[in-house]
C-alpha cells in the first residue's frame, strides 16, 4: 500500500511539474509576463541596465517623455533566416524591377519602453531591427505586432473582443475581412493594441488619439509603430505615400491604421464614425486618468455615447486600482481614495453609456463590469450596449449566468487572434457587475 501511495504521488508530481514546466516555458508569447524583467529591465545604471534612445520634455502634460531600450533574449537568431526570407519576398511583390536589391538582414531584437517622469512605464514593445545587405546603413524597425507585453493590455483585448463577440457582432467576418469593425484607442503610447487589432483582425479599421506629439514621434521614431499611419487634423495624411520599406513591413496593415495628434475630447465631439469597440488608456505624466475622461456631467462621455453603436457597442477602459476595489464595493463602503476613485469612474460610464439618461429600454440596456488584471494593480472596465447576452426581460440575471454566456466566446476568439491569456482566467479573478 505503502509503495502504491509513494508511485501515485510520483504520478501527480510528474504531472504537475509538467504543467508547470509548460507554463515556464512559452516561446509562443514573447510578451508573456516571465519576460517581464527584461522590458522593465533592471537599474539603468548597470552594465546589463537599458540605454537611452530619446529623451525630451513634454508641454502636454506628461513631463520627461523617453524611450530605452533593453536587450531581447528572444526569438532566437536561428529564426531570423525566416524573417529576412519574408522581408525578401515582400520586396519583390512591391518592387519587382529591383530584385537584385531584394536581400534583407536582420540585426536582432530589443525591448523598448516609453516612459513619462523616468518613473511611470507607459507602455512596452519588442522591436525587430533590420537593414538591406547592400546598404548596411539603412536600420530600419518594425514593431513587433503580435506581441503584447504588459498584462492589462492583454485583458483589456481580451475582454473587448470577448464581449463584442458575445453581442451577435459577427467577429469571424471582421477578423477574415468580410466586415469592417471600426476601432478607437484613446492614448496611443506606443501603439501596441491599434498596431495588435489591425495586424490581427483584417476588417479593423483603427483610429488611435494622442494628443502629445512627443509621444507620437516616440512612437514612430523609435518604438517602430508605422509611419504613413500618422493624421493631419483634415483628416489626410501626413506622408502622401509610403516609403518603399513601409510598404514592405506594413502594406495591408497601414492602410487601416489613423493616428490623430488630437485632444480626444475634441476628436469625438467632431467625429462621424460610429465606433464598435473603444479603449481607452490615457493616464498623464502625473498617473492619473483625467476627470474630463469620467465626468457624468461633461462633454466627452455625452459625445461618446452617440459615437457608440447601438446595438453592440463596447467601451474597455483600463483603470488603477491599488486597493482592494471588489470587496469595498461589495461592502458598499470602500474604505480608500482609489477605491472610491474607480468606482465613481465605473458609475459614470454606467450611467452615461448604460440605460440612464439614454433611449434604450431597460431589458437590453446592456451591462458593465470590471476585470482584475493579474501581477499588476489594474483593472479592466467593460460596459457594453449589447443585446446579445441574453438579459431578455430579466435584467437582475445573476453574474453567473452573464459570465457563462461572456466565455462561450473566449475559445473561438483566443484561437483566432492567439491571444496568450484565456478570457476564462481573467474573469475567474474578479467578476463585478456594475449595473
């Protein structure tokens, strides 16, 4: 008995020292967070620490704007060969007559983090860097599309898309191309989820608002977000044409990418589009969401409501919460500023975007909620206009019930889009229904 107790444990541990290995060991998600220590890197000061590669100051709000860079253990240099053969046949449908010149080499790879004040981490991208064999001098970068690094970005995808996808939205048809799905970003930072969905969903046509130049030439400049992306405020573009190399990296992409140097308070009251989906990640240099963003009784949230699709329109708004938010509402006293900070925010979306004050019938008003992030104090706010989650008549359906029709979704989106983290954890972790 002794000895078949001793081999069963064996058994279990094997078994779950193997999906803990499986865990550690995901090359498929370069943004997964065991990589987190190289983008946030260690002190720059340090042999091993990241090095400057812009610096200047903002006069929009977010203090020292800059941009280091830390070094990238992977994709492994074994797979760059495939990479430049790709680079190579790109050239050749966009510039047949120059075959000869057609040869690509890959330099390698690095992580490149924006940040305000030399302390906030806005944002965080994996850039390739490369240049024509013929002309060593001509480094070029791309960012990396497919990679979302830090967490909360991967929860507000996530549970956007999950959500969306759940209001009859025929994601399928916009993630082929058969249909359009018109995207805003408000906060652009580096630009990793525009860049994300464009690359992903062939139908998105996204618009992505910022409104410190800075951050937009940081962008471009040095975290390889594309170019021929970039607005004038008529609404054309800044670059008539896309330069060759553009066109190589980003051709089918680009072309649905809108980036607006814009107040978004101002772009959306001037808008016509009626979006499908919206995020919205816009802290200043100081870390902090701006009231204009969450004012029941301002201009923005009035505007935003009548730029929201009727019938499945869905605002993901990411938010800091470093205190105890789920249970101190639970409680209906929560017991700290940020507390009660995240969750006047959560009211007024509710109230502006939600049933109160518009011409929607209370039974399919839609519904909001929040989702706590993993490894990092932030959550992701969700209110949805949809009618496909089944309220029917009954609004006071129980969460359970909201959440199981929510992660009917998850699978088909994940596989779609390869999204590293399941909709299933996220909202295990910290389902609140706002209203």
């Amino acid at each position: 008995m002794m000895m078949m107790l001793q081999t069963a444990r064996r058994r279990t541990n094997k078994i779950w020292n193997s999906r803990y290995l499986s865990y550690l060991h995901l090359p498929q998600d370069e943004g997964d967070w065991s990589y987190s220590s190289e983008w946030w890197g260690t002190d720059s000061s340090s042999p091993d620490g990241g090095h400057t590669v812009l610096r200047s100051n903002s006069d929009k709000g977010n203090g020292v704007v800059s941009v280091v860079a830390y070094p990238s253990s992977r994709p492994d240099a074994v797979k760059w060969t495939g990479v430049e053969k790709w680079l190579q046949r790109r050239f050749q449908e966009i510039q047949p007559q120059d075959e000869h010149d057609a040869d690509f080499k890959v330099l390698g790879h690095q992580w490149r983090v924006l940040r305000f004040n030399d302390i906030t981490r806005q944002s965080a991208v994996k850039i390739m860097a490369a240049c024509k064999k013929s002309d060593p001098g001509s480094v070029f970068f791309m960012q990396q599309p497919h990679i979302l690094a830090v967490p909360y970005l991967k929860s507000m995808a996530t549970v956007g898309l999950t959500t969306i996808a759940s209001c009859n939205f025929d994601l399928m048809g916009a993630v082929s191309g058969q249909k359009p799905m018109h995207v805003l970003c408000i906060g652009h930072g580096g630009g990793t989820l525009p860049l994300f969905l464009a690359s992903k969903i062939s139908g998105a046509i996204v618009h992505s608002v910022e409104i410190d130049p800075l951050v937009i030439s940081a962008s471009v400049q040095a975290m390889g977000f594309p170019a021929f992306s970039m607005m004038r405020p008529s609404g054309e573009r800044v670059l008539p044409r896309p330069e060759v190399i553009d066109e190589v990296l980003w051709k089918g992409t680009h072309e649905r990418l809108s980036l607006y140097e814009c107040d978004a308070e101002n772009f959306i009251q001037n808008s016509t589009t009626l979006y499908d989906l919206v995020f919205i990640d816009a802290y200043d240099g100081d870390d902090i969401f701006p009231r204009k963003f969450w004012d029941p009784n301002g201009p923005f949230l009035e505007a935003l409501k009548n730029r929201l699709h009727p019938q499945h329109g869905t605002v993901v708004v990411n938010l800091h919460s470093d205190a105890d938010f789920f249970d101190q509402v639970r409680n209906g006293s929560p017991s700290s500023g940020v507390g009660k900070y995240v969750s006047k925010v959560c009211r007024a979306y509710k109230d502006v975007l939600g049933w109160k004050g518009s011409s929607f019938h209370v039974d399919d008003s839609g519904l909001g909620f929040v989702v706590s992030v993993p490894w990092l104090c932030n959550t992701s706010l969700v209110v949805c206009r949809g009618r496909g989650l089944g309220l029917d008549n009954d609004v006071k359906r129980s969460r359970d019930s909201v959440l199981e029709r929510l992660l009917s979704k998850s699978c088909e989106v994940e596989s779609i889009l390869n999204l590293p983290y399941c909709c299933l954890e996220y909202i295990k972790r910290g389902f609140v229904l706002v209203y």
